[in-house]
C-alpha cells in the first residue's frame, strides 16, 4: 500500500513513541550505572487536572474618558443633561472595553485551564488498560 | 419494620417539583414572549435574520410565570415588583405598584387640568414614561469599589455594568421610601413622591446619586489603582 511521506513518518513516530518513552525512564530510574537520575516520590503519571494560570494584571480601562467626564461635571455642577456628551462617551469607551476583555479571555488558541479541566474530568487518561 | 418495608412499597414520586432554575448553559436563549412583535422578514437587517435563525434552532429557558404575551408586560416594572416584594408575596408588591402608577397619574393630570395651556404639553401624564424617566434619572454613571493596595484599602472609582447601575437605583428607591418617610404613609403614596421627585431630578435618591458621583470625582487620583 503506498502511504505518503508525511504520515509514514507520523505513523513511525505514534508506534515508537510509547515504548521509547518508557525505556527512557526506566534508564533515568535505574540504580545500574550509578544513583538514579530522578528519585520520584509520586508516581510518574500525568493528572487528570491542569494548574490554574496567573491572571495577568491589566490597566485601568477609559480612565481619560472618565477624567474628561469628571471635568465636566465639575464644571457644570454635576449635572448629567450638559455632560450628556461626554458620559456617552464615556459609555461606548466601557462597553468597548468590556467586549475587548470577553473575546481576549477565550482566544489565543490555548484552552483555558477551567475548560481542560472540565474536559479531563469527562475524559480522564487511562491510569490502567480496561 | 413494617413502616420501612411499606416506604418500598408506595409509589416513588418526585419530593422536588421542577421549577425554573437560573443556571443554565450559556448557550440557552430567554423567551420572548411578545406575540404581535414578529417583523415581517423584508424589514429584518441580516444580524437580525441571523438572530430569528438562531431563535429556530437553539433551546430556550423556560419562562418564569410572571413573563406575559400582553401589551402591559413591563420588563423594568416587573424587576421593580421582585426587589420590592418581600417574603415570596408578589400579589401585595404588585398592588403596590398598580396602586403607584394609579397615584403618579392622578397627580399628573391634576397638574395637567390646573395649569394653564400653553404648559400643559410640558407635563407627562403616562405614568410608565414617568417610572422610566425616573429610573433614568437615579441610575449612578460611575461607582466606587475598595481595592486593597499596600495594607490599605481605597475607594477607587470604577464603572459599572448596565446591570448593577439599575439595580442600584432601583434599591435607593426602595431603602429611600422604607427608611426615610414618614410611617404613616403609605409605600405606594411614598413611591409616588419619590418617582415624581426624580423625574424632575430633585428628591433624595437623586441626591444620593450626586453625592455618589461626588465621592467618585474626589477620589480620582485613585482611578489608576484598578487592573480592569
């Protein structure tokens, strides 16, 4: 059967890779040549949950516009009807602002750890062959 | 011994009736129970045909028993009547509010009738475009939230959400009629002075708002300390 490059090598790849990992471990556990490389106090086997990421501290959004409202509100007393201007201003800096932090949370192409969390835990690795 | 073996044998019924639950998967559309409002498909701009195609497809929640297909459904009033009810008595918090707009229209067109002609297209008589007005009037532009930055705590001023500015205005109403009158009154009679007040921008709850926006503005310097 003529298989094309590309998945030659993958389907190489897929069945080397299990039994090369392993016989990789068992090289850094064993005690033959010397002490072992790793000393594992946990068993080596991946979790069926991610850690959590550090939220990336941002900046304080629309804080021109707010200042510019401020002025006018100063200004004139507070009184909403003369700055109508600049609270709607004011208003469509927010909601930009918003829907910029709600499609920025989902993209970049990683999941995020909650959602690979909720995926591991309906589809957990296999810890034993059933 | 007898009564546990007789619990097996009655017939299993539910001991929880199924009411509408507020969690649902993000994907579930609300209900939209107005009738007469379906637009005839030529006048439909193409996000909105998308919209209806969205309606045909996807689920919906279930709809809450206050949600009516009448012209008298009033979202905002019908907030109005949860924040104001108490203990489960909807029937006594609806009454307050019919009562409410009864009062705002009678002193409306009582004005109407006294004054003279040439101010009487000035005054407003519908008392849902007074309640709306007013609500208007008390929604806060920005708010404070205590951010906690080297020890201490400060008022940054902050905006908030659509959401969290008519809730505020609706609960000022509300503290502002229980707390600050007279006893004797009553809540639909103090409502109704309330509302008139801030559909004209006068009256406590429009003073609360300025004082809020005040705070705000003398605490500016501090508008930096947010990270969102």
């Amino acid at each position: 059967m003529f298989i094309t490059g590309a998945v030659y090598i993958r389907h190489y790849r897929k069945a080397m890779s299990g039994s090369v990992i392993q016989e990789k471990v068992a090289k850094l556990l064993s005690r033959q040549s010397g002490k072992p490389v790793l000393r594992p106090i946990k068993p080596l086997a991946l979790k069926n949950e991610v850690a959590s990421r550090k939220l990336k501290k941002g900046e304080a959004t629309c804080v021109t516009e707010m200042s510019l409202l401020m002025a006018c509100w100063k200004q004139n007393d507070f009184n909403n009807t003369v700055c109508s201007k600049e609270v709607s201003v004011f208003y469509t800096c927010v909601e930009k602002a918003q829907n910029k932090a709600k499609a920025k949370q989902g993209t970049q192409g990683r999941l995020l750890p909650k959602e690979a969390n909720t995926l591991l835990k309906r589809f957990p690795n296999q810890s034993s062959e059933i | 011994m007898a009564a546990s073996v007789r619990h097996l044998l009655k017939p299993w019924t539910p001991s929880l009736c199924l009411m509408r639950w507020s969690r649902y998967n993000p994907y579930y559309l609300d209900p939209d129970p107005s009738k007469d409002a379906r637009v005839p498909e030529s006048e439909l701009s193409p996000e909105e045909k998308e919209l209806q195609e969205l309606k045909t497809v996807s689920p919906i929640k279930a709809a809450l028993s206050s949600d009516t297909s009448s012209a008298f459904n009033d979202p905002l009033i019908s907030k109005f009547i949860n924040m104001m009810m108490h203990d489960g008595n909807k029937i006594l918090a609806r009454g307050i509010m019919t009562q409410t707009l009864e009062t705002i229209k009678r002193k409306q067109v009582e004005k109407y009738h006294k004054s003279p002609a040439a101010k009487r297209e000035e005054i407003e008589c519908n008392p849902y475009t007074v309640f709306h007005q007013a609500l208007e009037n008390c929604k806060p532009i920005i708010g404070l939230a205590s951010v906690q930055k080297g020890g201490k705590s400060y008022q940054v001023p902050v905006p908030l959400t659509d959401n969290r500015r008519r809730f505020l205005a609706m609960k000022w109403l509300i503290t502002e009629c229980r707390d600050n009158k007279h006893r004797r009154t009553h809540m639909y009679e103090k409502l109704s002075q309330e509302l008139l007040a801030a559909f004209t921008n006068e009256g406590n709850v429009v003073k609360r708002k300025h004082d809020l926006h005040k705070m705000a503005e003398a605490n500016r310097a501090y508008a930096h300390y947010r990270w969102w």
